[in-house]
C-alpha cells in the first residue's frame, strides 16, 4: 500500500465534480486501500478520492467504528440540523462552524460492487456530508462561518 499526496485548496481537482465509477476493477481496490492508508497517516476522519488527486466517486471514512468504503455514494435521506467545528486535510491550519444534516442515510456500493446503506449521526453524518461535498466540487469554507486558523 501507499500514501498519497494530499492536494491542498487552489488544486483545480478540488472543484471538479468527480465522476462515477462504472466498474469496480483491481485498480478501484487499490485505490480504496491507499486512500484508507493516506486517511489514517494523516489522522483524517475522511477522505475522498478528489483530495488524492483522483476525480472519482470514492470515500473512505472512519469516525471512530471502523472504516467504510463509499463508491458512488448518495445521501438518500437527512434529517435535523447539528453546528459543529470543522477542519479538512486539504485546508490544513483553518476551521470553521459548519451547518448540516444531524442524521443522514447514505447509499453506495461497496468493494464487493453490493449496493449498501449508511445511516450517521454525529460525526458520522458529518464525515459523510463532508466527503461526499468534495465529490461535488464543494469546500467546507464555502459552507463555513466563523473561519479562523488553527
């Protein structure tokens, strides 16, 4: 396995709408591993493929139970509304109150190419709004109030 570069805001990829993934191939596997790697060495909570340099539909994420891998993922429900504290590895040194969805339900494929269904709250529910804006192009600083460096 490896680790990726993370590429940092100003990065034209960053705010290009990733594409799907039409086959989960070997490469795809690969992918999801090294994201996995790049994600914990650098003690994110998310990843997605964008911040890699990769313009796919791909998360990974890990709010403290375990990975899940995420292709071509959705939010196909959410409900209530949490402000939290929010930080991103390609913006490093800058945070700022976020407003989203308290709970969502997320639906992808897993490595197996199996449709699956995500439910979050809380951290969860934040990592999953988060990661799947950067496969839209979107920034938290574009959703952000109170930006300030860390």
């Amino acid at each position: 396995m490896a680790v990726y570069r993370i590429v940092e805001m100003g990065e034209p990829v960053l705010r290009e709408k990733a594409r799907p993934v039409p086959k989960i191939t070997p490469n795809v596997i690969k992918l999801l591993e090294n994201m996995a790697e790049t994600m914990y060495e650098a003690r994110g909570v998310g990843l997605a493929a964008p911040q890699v340099g990769v313009s796919k539909r791909i998360v990974v994420v890990d709010a403290g139970d375990g990975l899940i891998e995420l292709i071509n993922p959705e939010i196909i429900s959410q409900e209530g509304l949490a402000t939290d504290s929010e930080g991103c590895l390609s913006i490093p040194g800058i945070s700022g109150e976020v407003q989203r969805a308290a709970r969502v339900t997320v639906r992808a494929l897993d490595r197996e190419g199996r449709e699956r269904e995500y439910e979050g709250e809380g951290l969860l529910a934040r990592a999953f709004q988060h990661e799947l804006d950067h496969l839209e192009g979107i920034l938290f600083v574009d959703k952000a109030q109170n930006i300030k460096k860390t």
